[in-house]
C-alpha cells in the first residue's frame, strides 16, 4: 500500500446474516481526504466505515487500513481510527474534560495534550467542566470530535455527523473538519445532506446496493 | 520480557481508568444510593413481613442477605453496562485499542466496590431487623466472605452483562443467564454467613471452608472473563 493511501478496498465483500451489504466494494482514499459517501438508505454506507475501522470482518476480497490488512490484523486498526456513528459515544454524567480526558487516557494521552484536544474544539473553560446531559446537541458532536483527537485518530470515520444540530452547529462543525483535514487527518463521512457534505468534502463516492463508484473531486 | 511487562501495565492501567469512571458515574448518577438500596432493603423488609416469625428470621437472615444481595447485582450490572450503550460508547471502547482484559477487570472492580457497599447495608439491616449477632470473629470471617463473594459475582456480572450488552431482550435474559451460574456463591456465602451469625450454633470456624469455594469461584470467573471479554465485545 502507498503511504499516502489510508484505505484501499479491493473486492471488499461483508455478510452481515445471509446477506452481502458489500458486494465487491472498490477505494481507495489518499491522505488528508475528506470523502463523502453519498448514497440511499441500507446502500452500505455505515457497513463501509465500521469494516474500515476493523469492526466487521471482512468476507472475501482485500482490504488495508493505515497499513493494516483488515483479513488478518483488523484489531491493529481500531486504536488508530475515530469511529462517529450516530451516537456521540460520551457519558453523559461526565463532564466534557473527564470523557475527552477518559478517551485519550485509552491511548495514553498526556495531560497537555487533552487540553490541547479541549482547545482544538472550543471547549473552553467554562464548558469543559459541565456535564454533557447539560449541553446543546452541536457541543455534545464537538466534545466528541475532541476525544477522537485525544485519541490520536488518523483516520476519522464519521456516520451522519450533521444529524440533530442547527445551522449554526453544522457551519461549525464543518469548520472543525476541515482544520482536522489541514493537521494531517483523513476523513471519511457517510451523509444524506449531500448539499452541505459536497461542500465539504473533497471527493463524492457514490455507494449503491454494496457497491462504490467514484463521483470524482468536488474541489 | 519487557513487552509482557508492557502489557501488563497496560491492562492495569486500562482497569484503574475504567474502575475510576465507572465509579464517577455512579456517584454523580447515584442509581446506587437511590435505587439499588432501597429496592434491596425493601426485599429484606418483604421477606420479614412473609416470614412473620422472629425464630425464623434468625435463621434464615444469612440466605435472605445473600438472595438479596443477588437480585440487586442484576440491576447493578445492568446499570453497568447501560451507561456503556446509551450514547454508542460501547462502540468507542471496541475502537479505542484498550486492552479487553483491562476493560473487563475495571468494570469488575467498579461492580464489585458497589456491591460491598450493598452487603454491609444489607448486613447492618439484618442485624437491626432479623436479630443477627455478630462477634468480631464472625465479623472477620463476614469481611472475607464478602469480598470473595462480591468479586465473584462481579465477575461474573461484568462477563455476562458484556455477552448481553448487544442481545435482544437483555433485560430479561441477564438474569437467566446469571442467577443458575451464582448458585455456588449463593451456597458458599450463605453456609459462610451462618457462620459468622452463629446460626442454629454453627460455630465461626466452620464457616472458613466455604471461602475455599468462594475464592475458587472468583478467580475462576475473572481469568475466564479476561480471557473472553474481547470476543464478548465483539459480538
């Protein structure tokens, strides 16, 4: 695998029951990407971004992520990738520096490097030490985005990140993902707000009954 | 060698980090204090009220503490791994890399603090409403007693909450799945309280033995769950 290729999928085929949501998905993402995957409801599209984050194994055909083969060393990938699904996988009667602080610890994150997590996402003072029961859907989607950065993430995989925040809270998150793209992160999002993600992203891939074809760079 | 050693930190590391937040949760959620004790002291009241005999109650309170003790685990397993699912961090602790056996062993400890605090509750209630008695040798001999028993149902607890943290119905099948498997610490608990209350005249002495069966039942459950909790976690 080249260096600058995070992910690449040949072939890649998941059975989840009896039934293949992917059948023979092909991509690659060079690094630094913000990919959008686009396509309808049941398509594949979450099933795509939790194999890439070694979460499903893989059926037949290949697959390696940051350099892992997903066959045989799907378990090497998962500490270096950020999986956001449609949960924001905090604890709610934590404050926002004790679940960003708990998710770097996982990895070994040092102290200044949580509060440089903390300040990447604007969760300053005085929101860093509330409760996340108590905070607003777009600053709950940011404390979660800090963790995936005291987690070290280099890949981020991200399922409806816009779903249930305002206006307001998706310009900011887009802002925050594209900070994230320029540090060095690749993203991958899966998104039926194509409008918002297409200007986000900077390669549209379509998936489609299992299958991925590339809709080509949108900038 | 030296990566042994590294993994062992790791895993150490991992269950003090777990342990820690899942007792943080606990007390800012506080389902312990406010829900999990007063159901168990209702249970104990209950059975006082059926039982209706201060003879009886005598010498059955060991039983009642420990049948007590097991209903209450359930919710506070249950509890436990709720906190996990409610907002996808589940998800996140199967990427985050941290080593399961770590995971498994903090979630154990976290489980099996809580629950000696629901045995010393249950204990002073069956003194006060069961006329228990308790001498110090008795008192030592409870001490031990407790701690093998409660590390023993959190192991089992925690492996159990984690095979049905994702099943349909995990309400209702956790306790299926752990009430038959803590039958031996209902057994060795109960025949170790005795003991210790000196009911129908046991002595304290032969109480000892029955911690034997404790301790081999905890680390049974807690190597296996080290060992397992990966695979759990990934169905």
């Amino acid at each position: 695998m080249a260096p600058d290729s995070p992910v690449v999928l040949n072939d890649a085929v998941v059975v989840i029951g009896a039934f293949p949501v992917l059948a023979g998905a092909n991509l690659t993402v060079r690094s630094g990407e913000i990919v959008l995957l686009r396509g309808p409801n049941g398509a594949g599209k979450t099933t795509l971004l939790r194999l890439c984050a070694g979460l499903i194994e893989l059926k037949r055909g290949r697959g390696r992520v940051l350099g892992h083969d997903l066959s045989t060393d799907r378990w090497s990938v998962r500490h270096r990738v950020g999986l956001l699904g449609h949960a924001n996988g905090l604890y709610p009667d934590l404050t926002v520096r004790e679940n960003v602080a708990f998710w770097g610890r996982t990895v070994g994150a040092t102290d200044a490097e949580i509060a440089a997590a903390l300040r990447r996402m604007a969760l300053d003072a005085r929101l860093a030490d509330v409760q996340i029961s108590r905070l607003s859907a777009g600053q709950r989607r940011r404390t979660a985005l800090a963790a995936l950065v005291a987690r070290r993430a280099e890949l981020w995989l991200l399922d409806e990140p816009h779903a249930g925040l305002d206006a307001a809270g998706r310009d900011e998150l887009d802002e925050v993902l594209r900070q994230a793209a320029r540090a060095g992160a690749t993203i991958m999002v899966a998104s039926h707000e194509l409008e918002r993600a297409g200007t986000l992203a900077t390669r549209q891939v379509e998936v489609v009954a299992g299958q991925v074809r590339d809709s080509g760079a949108t900038s | 060698m030296s990566e042994r050693r590294h993994a062992f930190a790791s895993v150490r590391a991992t269950a003090r980090l777990i342990a820690v937040k899942d007792l943080r949760i606990e007390r800012r959620g506080r389902v312990l204090t406010n829900q999990v004790l007063p159901f168990a002291l209702i249970v104990m009241v209950m059975f006082a009220f059926a039982l209706d005999s201060d003879a009886v109650l005598e010498r059955v309170a060991p039983g009642l503490v420990w049948l007590a003790t097991l209903f209450s685990t359930l919710f506070v397993i249950a509890r436990s791994f709720a906190v996990e699912g409610s907002d996808g961090a589940l998800d996140q602790l199967r990427t985050s890399g941290a080593p399961s056996a770590g995971i498994f062993l903090g979630k154990a400890l976290a489980l099996m603090v809580q629950l000696l605090v629901l045995v010393v509750v249950l204990v002073v209630a069956a003194v006060v409403l069961y006329r228990a008695d308790l001498s110090w040798q008795g008192g030592v001999l409870l001490v031990t007693t407790a701690v093998a028993a409660t590390g023993g149902l959190a192991a089992v607890g925690t492996l159990y909450g984690g095979l049905s943290a994702g099943a349909k119905g995990r309400e209702t099948l956790l306790p299926l799945l752990v009430l038959p498997v803590v039958a031996p610490v209902l057994i060795g608990a109960t025949r170790a309280t005795e003991s210790a209350f000196g009911t129908n005249g046991i002595a304290v002495g032969e109480g000892w033995p029955w911690l034997g069966l404790l301790a081999v039942f905890a680390v049974l459950f807690g190597v296996t769950g080290a060992i397992a909790f990966g695979s759990l976690l990934d169905e």
